[in-house]
C-alpha cells in the first residue's frame, strides 16, 4: 500500500535494532502527545538507506516516518499552517 498521509513526521534511529522500540516509544508517547500533530490514519513506515549495517552500530542508521496532520484540537495549531521545526525531528 502507498502511503497516503499529506505530511510526514521524519525521525532517525541510530544504533542496534534492540533500541528500535524505545525510540518508537518515545515518538508515540512522549513526541506525538506533546506535538502540535495528530495522527493521520495512515501506515507508518521504515527507510533504510543502501548503507545500513546490522554488524555496524555506527551504520545502523534508518528513517521512521510517521504519517501526521496538524492537530486542531490544540489551540496553537489553529493559528499556524506550518510546523514549528525543521523536519526531521530527531530522537
């Protein structure tokens, strides 16, 4: 399936593959909630570039993209369009 979301929240997870649900932990339970962003209802997904490593740490590298909306229920997402921070966001 093709992802269908119009923006996507873009974080790095550097290190072994064993720390990969802390890091989805921290983007669910702790960035998410404190973000101007909502959900999208659509799939998150992983990107791993050519030159990721399982063997290497330091080239165990990948991309966690999360499908988001600005969240209208907050009121400082009514008076912005656009996010706050660069992407990517980095965990």
């Amino acid at each position: 399936m093709a992802p269908t979301a119009s923006a996507y929240a873009v974080f790095i997870h550097r290190g072994s593959l064993g720390k990969l649900a802390a890091t989805y932990e921290g983007i669910y339970r702790t960035w998410l909630p404190n973000s101007d962003y909502a959900l999208a209802g659509s799939y998150d997904f992983e990107a791993y570039p050519a030159s990721f490593d399982l063997e290497d740490e330091t080239r165990c590298v990948l991309e966690i993209w999360v499908p988001v909306n600005i969240d209208a229920t907050r009121p400082a997402a009514l008076v912005r369009s656009r996010p706050r921070f660069p992407f990517p966001p980095t965990i």
